[in-house]
C-alpha cells in the first residue's frame, strides 16, 4: 500500500516552520512543501527595512541543502489550484495532481489594491521578493514618495526612504498611524517620531487618484483636493488571504468582512478531515470562540509546532505570548500581548521619542508597547502569559 504524503501548501514561513516542527517531532513519513513562488522559502520581515535600503540582497531562510537532508520534497513554481477533500487530491496548476494523506494550508497574504489606478511604473505594493526588488530598483533613483497606509509596513518603508534621503508623503486615512493596531493615544506617538523624521504625514486622508504622464506615475490627488508630486507610490492598504483557490472545495472560510481566511481550531484543524492551515491565512479559534488571523512573523512560527504536534498526536507546547516587532529609523516597537479590545492604555514613559504604553482590560494588564524600550518590554512576558485572558 502507497502512502501518501503530507502536503503543505505555500512554501513561506509558516509552511517550512510546519515541515521542520513535523521531523523535529519525529515524522519520518513522505512530506511535500509545495509553493508557487520559484525561489527557496524567504523571510519577508527584511524586506521593508535592510533589503530595500540595499543593506542586504538575500534573506533565504534555508538552503536547498536542507530540504534535501530532512527529506522534504520541495516543489516551487508551483500554484494549487484547487482540492477534492473527499479524494484528498489537490489540483495543481501544471495540470497534475497529488494526493494527500494530510493536508496543511499556509498561502499567506496578498496585498490588497485599489481599483482603478492607472497602469504605470513607479506604482508597488510589498508582499513578495519581486516586489521588494522592484521597488528597491526604483528607490535608488526616486526623489519624493507617496506611501498611502500608515500600517506597519507604510510606516517602515517610510522610515527606509527617509533613511535614503527621499521625501516622504505618508497618508493615512485613520487619525494616526497603527491605529487599528495599537490605538490611536499610540499612534500619535509613532507619527510624531515620523514627523520628526521629515515624513510629511498626513492623516484623516486618502488617496483619490494617481497622475501618470509617458507611462510613469508622477503624482497622486488625495481625498482633501490636495495635489502631491511622487516618483515612487506604494499602496499599502492592507493584505487579503490567498483562499480564492479553496472557493470549490467546501472547506469553511471565514466571512472576508470580519477578515477572512481558513477556519480552524486552536491546533489549526479545519472542520474538514485532514485539512488544517495556519500562519498569515488561518482563522485559528481563539479562547474567547472569535476566530482571529494574525499576520506576524512570531505567530507563524508558533502555530507550526502546535499544528505539528496535534496532527502527529504529541503533547502540545503552551501557547506564547504574541509577539510583533518593527524598526523603524533607530527604533524597535514592540507589542507583546493582545493591545486589540483594552479599555484603557496608559503611557508609562515618553521622553519624546521612546515611549513605554500599558493596555488593560478591566483592570488586568493584557499587553505592552515600547518603542526604544526592549528590555522593558520583554521582562513584562511573565505577567502578560499569567494574565492571559480571553479578549
Ligand atoms: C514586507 C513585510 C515585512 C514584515 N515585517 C514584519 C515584522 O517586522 N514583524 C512581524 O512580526 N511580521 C512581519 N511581517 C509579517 C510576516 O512576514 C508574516 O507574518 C509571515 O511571512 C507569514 O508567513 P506565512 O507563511 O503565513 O505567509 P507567507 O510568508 O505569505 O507565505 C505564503 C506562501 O504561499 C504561497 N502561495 C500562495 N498561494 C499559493 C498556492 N495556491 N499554491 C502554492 N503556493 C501558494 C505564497 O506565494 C507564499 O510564498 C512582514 C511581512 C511583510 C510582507
């Protein structure tokens, strides 16, 4: 009798963390990491920061080497297309199919669009290698920037083209930057730093439309009739998950309105038999019963060892304390613990630059912040996991 391997489908963080956990955890069975991107499984979190500035060119996270020492079958260049759950066959894009004994769904995130800009150089948005040399290619001779989205990577970038001497205008229609994430008491700190830095930035605005003359974008006119020149645009709105191949399959999505993505438990598993996703694509129950996707680089790799465990029936680890970072300019932000649902945040320190935040939920503290402040930040971890609540 054939056995057939364990497929995990998208070969980024989150699938090659799951292949890794599986052997770790002693599966010595067949196991294909199968992606649609032609290059060896990326970090993406340098992308934004040294590799755009041209800091660094390469942010392989194994080499081929690897794959073939723990017997991973790697397939890139290759698109899933489609899965009959009942066969337990996944269709791939060359025609062929593969048949699973399990199947793992990690296909990340695509940057969202806005309809109807024109078709013209200089216009990007970041989600993959090709976009970050694209837009590092047209950085080096680029003179003023448009980012539109002041998220984590519209404000990174931000920091990166400042660190390269072009002007910067950072739109963003909240009133502050990361506002969906940290509230806006600390947005207004993280802009401030941007100001500081020469970000022209500007929130409460939009983007209405972009210019382009010869083929080439050369300024944009934002939703308050303000008229913007720009070399380089860079749409930064936000990101979908990659499930537009799941639509026949039956295996349950999460209403794209309250974000989308795969639902599944607290281990990864989908209500489907043999089918689980994680990472940046997955809507894993929360403790509260709200499915929740979380788009960092920590959470990929944690969910990787509780999904490897729970498939191979193992002990599961105790779930971390969520983590995220970012660098922007000389400064580390910081959020350790849940910041989203606090009813009160209070600003521990602020020296006009680095700044310590508490978030509470009735009184309990469930999460930190800190820009330029890590030893403050991470000595918090104890409290935070004992306090862990169901926000
Ligand atoms: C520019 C940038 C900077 C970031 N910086 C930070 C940071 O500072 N801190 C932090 O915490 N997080 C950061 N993140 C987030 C972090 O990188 C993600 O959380 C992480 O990459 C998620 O991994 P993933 O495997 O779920 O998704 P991805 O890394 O997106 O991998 C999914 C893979 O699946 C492939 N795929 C999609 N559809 C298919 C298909 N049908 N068939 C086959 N393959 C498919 C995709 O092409 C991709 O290669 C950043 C992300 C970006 C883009």
């Amino acid at each position: 009798m054939t056995t057939h391997p364990i497929v995990i489908v998208g070969a980024g963080l989150a699938g090659l963390r799951t292949a890794e956990e599986l052997r770790r955890a002693g599966y010595d069975g067949p196991l294909v990491l199968l992606g649609d991107e032609s290059r060896l499984p990326y970090d993406r979190p340098p992308l934004s920061k040294q590799f755009v500035r041209g800091q660094i060119d390469d942010t392989t996270l194994r080499p081929a080497e690897f794959f073939a020492e723990k017997a991973i079958e790697l397939r890139l260049g290759v698109r899933a297309s489609g899965v009959d759950t009942v066969a337990r066959r996944l269709l791939l894009s060359d025609g062929s199919a593969l048949d699973y004994d399990q199947l793992i769904i990690a296909t990340g995130l695509r940057p969202k669009r806005i309809p109807g800009l024109p078709e013209a150089s200089g216009i990007h948005v970041l989600r993959s290698h090709d976009d970050a040399a694209a837009l590092r290619a047209d950085l080096s001779t680029a003179r003023r920037a448009l980012v539109v989205g002041a998220g984590f990577i519209g404000c990174e970038l931000a920091a990166s083209f400042r660190a390269q001497d072009v002007e910067v205008v950072l739109v963003e229609p909240q009133p502050t930057p990361l506002a969906a994430s940290l509230g806006e008491q600390v947005g207004a700190l993280v802009g401030r730093m941007h100001r500081e830095e020469g970000v022209d930035l500007r929130c409460g605005v939009g983007l209405d439309s972009l210019v382009a003359e010869a083929g080439a974008v050369t300024g944009a006119r934002l939703s308050d009739g303000a008229v913007v020149q720009a070399d380089l645009v860079v749409i930064g709105v936000g990101s979908a998950p990659v499930t537009d191949w799941l639509a026949e399959s039956g295996i349950p999505l999460a209403d794209r309105r309250e974000g989308g993505g795969v639902l599944a438990d607290a281990s990864g598993r989908t209500s489907i038999e043999n089918v689980w996703a994680l990472g940046d694509v997955a809507a894993w129950r929360h403790p509260s019963g709200r499915h929740r996707r979380v788009e960092h680089w920590t959470n990929a790799g944690e969910q990787a060892q509780l999904l490897a465990a729970a498939l191979l029936g193992a002990e599961s680890p105790a779930p971390g304390v969520p983590y995220v970072w970012s660098d922007q300019y000389n400064v580390k932000i910081q959020v350790l613990g849940a910041p989203g649902g606090a009813d009160e945040i209070r600003i521990i320190e602020d020296d006009g630059r680095k700044f310590l935040a508490h978030y509470l939920t009735g009184g309990v503290l469930t999460a930190v912040v800190g820009a330029g402040m890590v030893g403050k930040v991470m000595k918090m971890r104890a409290e935070l996991a004992a306090n862990a609540v169901s926000v």
